[in-house]
C-alpha cells in the first residue's frame, strides 16, 4: 500500500497592520495600539456601519442628531440599533450588562478600578492628614512648647520652633479638596465670623469679663423697650403732624412756629430740673423708672392732639416738658448704671457700646413704628390703643432691666441693709441680695416697688430689712448744729467727743441727725451711717435711752458707747463689704448744704 506523504504545514498567519486612519473608524475603545497582530481565532473589529443599514435611504433626509442621546431618531420615534433590539447610543452599549453582546466587556471594570482607586487616594490622605495631625498634637503635647494666642472670642495655637527659636503658627498639611468641600464646617463658620462681628460692635472689648454679671440681662432687656419707645415716638410725631394740620394744606409757616413754641417751652423743664442731679446718684433705679413714666405719658398727650387741634401749643408744651425731663434723667442716670456695668474701669467702652445697642433698637424701632403709621392712618382712637399696648411692653421691660441691675455702690438705704445684717449676724449680705430687697422709692413707702418672684434670701433677715426701712426715713444728713443743741454745754460735750471725726451725731426729736464739718469726706458719711445703725441697734436690743446729749457724750452715755465701738469695728466691717463686693469707700448721698467749722 502506497502512502502519500504528508502535507506540509500550513503557514503562519499573515500579521495585519492596521494604520491609524483605520482605527479611527472603529468602534471606540479605551485600550487599544496603533498595530496589532490578529490572530485566526480572533476577529478583527469592525467599523460603525452606516446610517443605510438601520433606515431606509428615503428616510435619510428625514433623520436628525440628537446631541443629547448620542444617537439618531426619526420624527416617527426612537431608532434601534446595532443587532436589533438595543440602543443605538453608543455609551449604552459599552456599559450594557449583557457581557456577550459587549464588545468591550473590560471598559466597565476599569472605570470602576479607577473610581475606586480614587476614594482609595483620597481616604488615604485623609487617614495620613490626621494621623500627622495627631502626632504633632502628642509631640507638642510631650514638648510643651506651646502657647495659646488669644484675641477676642477665638484663640489660635503658636508652636515653638527650635530653629528660629521663636512661636509660630503650625503648618498643617491638608489638601484643597477636604477642605473646599467639606460644607460640614462652612456653616458654623459663618456663625463663627457674624458672632464675633456683632460682639465687636454691641459688646464691650473683653466681654463677658470685662462687664458685670448683670450687663447682658439688662441690655437685653433695654433693647425691648427701645424698641417699644420708638414704635410710640413714631406714632406720637405722626399726630403732632395731624394737629398741626400739615395733612389738611396748613401754611407751613404757621406750622413751624407752633413747632418751635412747643418745643422752647418744653426746654425749660431740663433747666429747673438739673438742680435734682444728686437725687439721680442716690436713688438711680426709682428715678429713671419715674422718668419712662413721663416719657409715655408725653408720648400720650401729643397723640391726643389730633383731638383738640386748638390747643396744639399748650398740649404740645406740656408733652415736649415731659420728654425733655425724661431725656435729662435717663442720661444722668445711665452714666451710673453704666460706671456700674465697668469692671475693668472701662466706662467709655461700656458706654460707647451702650449707644450702638440703643441706635440698633431705634432703627428696629422706626420701621415698626412707620409700619403701624401707614395701618392707623388720622385715627386717634386706634392710635391710642396702639399706644396703650405698646406702653404697656415698655413699661414692663422697663421693669425688668432696672431689676436685673446689680448697684454696688452704697446709699443710704443699702448701707443701712448691710451694716445692720453685719451687727445682727457678722454677715455681709451680697450684691444682689440687697438690690432685690431695695424698693425703687425708698423715701415713699407707698410706691416702693421690688422685684417680683424673688427667691428667699438666705443672709437678709426681717429685724434688718425693717431697721433699714425706719432709719431711712428717721435719717437726717447735714443737719443743722443751731437747730439739734440748744445749749452751750450740749455744744461742747459733742464737740469734745467728735473731735477727731469727720461729722457730729446725735438724736433728735426721734431723728438720727448727723451734722458735718467742712473736713467731712464720702468715707466719714460711711462711717457715719455704720455708728447710726449701731446706735439704733444699741437703744433697740440693750433698751439704752438718751438723758440728755451733755450724759449721753459722758463715760457711760450711749453716744461714746457707740463711738467707742465704731472706732473698733468700722474698719472691719468696712473689709468685709469689700470681699462681698461692695463698693466702700464712699457714701452716695443728697446730705443737706450745711456744714460748720469748729475753732480749734
């Protein structure tokens, strides 16, 4: 049997190579060379067929691009494309799930490796930025070369550097990415920088330290009934247009002389008043508590005036006195309450701080007013209700800042409180306690107002508020010596027996009166009020009674009784106050003009 010899094997596959133009024509892809040999089990990619192999060429003409989807459409709908069934939208098919109609299976994956990589480099510099952060705080930290650099509300860290040999700020490494797009901080941020703005322009520098404890409650509610009051000056100068008749076609020059006349009258009330300027350091709280109660009661008359349009000028005159006596009074008295308020002995800052939160509640203050204005129109009965509702909030945030208020200075009727509580117990009650018992009209029983819901005090006793109550009204400062010794006897023994002092006490006619010398000074009235409330204390508790005032200056009389133990304790008691925080180096009083020299 014949065999025929085997064939030859057949040759190698031709390597194709496939030029750039070509491969532009194909269907996309990420990966792919310029040449690549292709191999028999492999087939060779194929170019995009033609728009002819989905439509008709009638349809040609008909067809548009569509930029949105990628694909074409007719104007009868959407095409379909490729093997009959899936879109012709050539992003769609590269992501399509079904792997064996995909071309390009692994383009899926690589976007996705990508993407992961991505949040994989991001998380890492994240994880390295805190880590690094965090080994600075503990190197720091076991240095102890830092230091905190503060400014206002907010501090910054200065990190000591060896090589300068001076405090710097760190550097922390962080990248632009976490933190332009961490929105988590952007709000607080601005909070942050608004928070300090507004300190720096309402709050004194230094604030809450550099301010008393009862700044924030009282300007809090001071702003409320600024508010308030400019909502009535509004509606009040609304009124006064009304009656001066500028909405009926007046003569303007009639106007403007009524104008003036009722505001030149209305000047004088701050001339007679001033000379009641030492009345406001004495008894601040209750004076300018009677000073809102004239405001609003000016505020009342001139929105009247539309009602009796005659009578512009008198009506007009007697409120412009009332608001005239109110400004004065409120500017005396929140110098003291602003002095008050200074810690730090900052009095311009406090007070220059005070204006900006006034002017703050004015403005708010005018556009509810001119809004109230447009819905009231010329009706004064809707006017004065609007007036009696917003009088009402006025008066009662009034109330509460003037409560709130915590006075360390030490009048008559404070010291009174405090040294007679010292003499019963050896307590010094605190500020606040002795300015919630304190009425706002200590000399008229009858209006003494005091601060509502007030919590039992647990140093003020009743035998003290109640001794403080009598001497206040029995208290008689500069008395005259002519009208309290008849006798020349008398004269001598007490000028013996205060020789050294500053001022002369003695009783009469059931009065404390205490006559002083030209060399009295603030502290000798202190003093004088310490030996009143031991006196008054001595004649209650020891039943001591005065014989005459030549047996009362003698040995065993009560008045050297009382000296002699003032001389011992007042100091004392005087250090004592001063740990409690008051103020004792001086007493706030009106004492009467007279004075006298003794010949020495």
């Amino acid at each position: 049997m014949l065999f025929s010899p085997a064939p030859p094997p057949p040759p190698p596959p031709p390597s194709i190579t496939i030029s750039p133009s070509l491969i532009r024509s194909y269907r996309p892809t990420f990966l792919h060379c310029t040449t690549r040999p292709i191999t028999p089990h492999l087939q060779p990619w194929k170019p995009l067929p033609s728009i002819s192999h989905y439509f008709p060429i009638s349809q040609k003409t008909q067809l548009k691009f569509s930029c949105f989807s990628g694909g074409f459409s007719g104007s009868g709908g959407s095409t379909t494309g490729g093997n009959g069934g899936g879109s012709s939208n050539w992003w769609d098919r590269w992501f399509n799930d079904d792997d064996d109609n995909n071309e390009n299976p692994h383009t899926k994956h690589i976007l996705l490796y990508l993407l992961l990589t991505f949040i994989l480099q991001l998380s890492s510099q994240a994880y390295a930025i805190s880590d690094n952060s965090n080994n600075n705080d503990k190197t720091e930290d076991e240095n102890e070369n830092w230091v905190w650099e503060v400014k206002g509300g907010k501090r910054r860290k200065l990190v000591g550097d060896s090589m300068t040999d001076e405090f710097i700020v760190p550097s922390v490494t962080s990248d632009w990415w976490s933190k332009t797009m961490s929105f988590d901080d952007v709000i607080p941020k601005m909070w942050g920088e608004c928070r300090e703005l507004f300190m720096r322009l309402m709050l004194p520098e230094g604030y809450p330290d550099s301010v008393t404890s009862d700044y924030m409650e009282y300007s809090c509610w001071r702003g409320v009934q600024g508010i308030a009051a400019q909502v009535s000056s509004v509606l009040a100068t609304q009124s006064l247009l009304y009656a001066v008749g500028l909405g009926k076609g007046a003569i303007p020059t009639a106007a403007a002389v009524n104008w003036v006349l009722k505001d030149g009258i209305g000047y004088l009330s701050k001339i007679f008043l001033s000379k009641f300027g030492r009345h406001f350091d004495v008894n601040p709280k209750g004076w300018r508590l009677f000073a809102d109660f004239f405001e609003n009661a000016a505020f009342g008359l001139e929105i009247l005036t539309p009602a009796f349009p005659h009578l512009f000028v008198p009506i007009g005159a007697a409120a412009g006195a009332g608001r005239s006596a109110a400004s004065l009074i409120q500017a005396a008295t929140r110098s003291c309450f602003f002095a008050g308020f200074a810690a730090q002995r900052n009095f311009a800052e406090v007070i220059a701080k005070g204006e900006a939160q006034g002017m703050v509640s004015k403005s708010i203050g005018i556009m509810l007013g001119i809004a109230l204005a447009n819905c009231i129109q010329a009706s004064t009965p809707l006017a004065l209700v609007t007036f009696g509702v917003v009088t009402s909030i006025h008066m009662f945030c009034n109330l509460k800042s003037y409560q709130s208020i915590q006075l360390r200075t030490l009048n008559p009727y404070r010291a009174s409180l405090v040294f007679g509580e010292y003499l019963l117990s050896g307590l010094i009650p605190s500020v606040k306690e002795v300015n919630d018992e304190e009425p706002f009209f200590p000399a008229l029983p009858l209006l003494s107002l005091k601060p509502a819901n007030k919590a039992e005090h647990r140093v003020l006793s009743s035998e003290a508020k109640e001794a403080a109550a009598t001497i206040e009204q029995r208290l008689e400062l500069g008395s005259k010596l002519s009208d309290v010794v008849k006798t020349k006897m008398d004269a001598h023994a007490l000028l013996d027996l205060y020789n050294d002092q500053g001022y002369i006490l003695t009783e009469h006619n059931g009065k404390f009166c205490v006559i002083l010398k030209e060399i009295c000074s603030p502290q000798d009235m202190l003093k004088s009020m310490f030996h009143v409330n031991y006196l008054y204390w001595l004649k209650k508790e020891a039943q001591l009674r005065s014989v005459s005032t030549f047996d009362d200056c003698g040995p065993s009389g009560v008045l050297r009784l009382s000296l002699e133990y003032v001389e011992r304790e007042f100091n004392h008691a005087k250090r004592d106050g001063e740990f409690a925080g008051w103020v004792t180096d001086s007493l706030v009083a009106r004492p009467l003009p007279h004075r006298i020299r003794p010949d020495c």
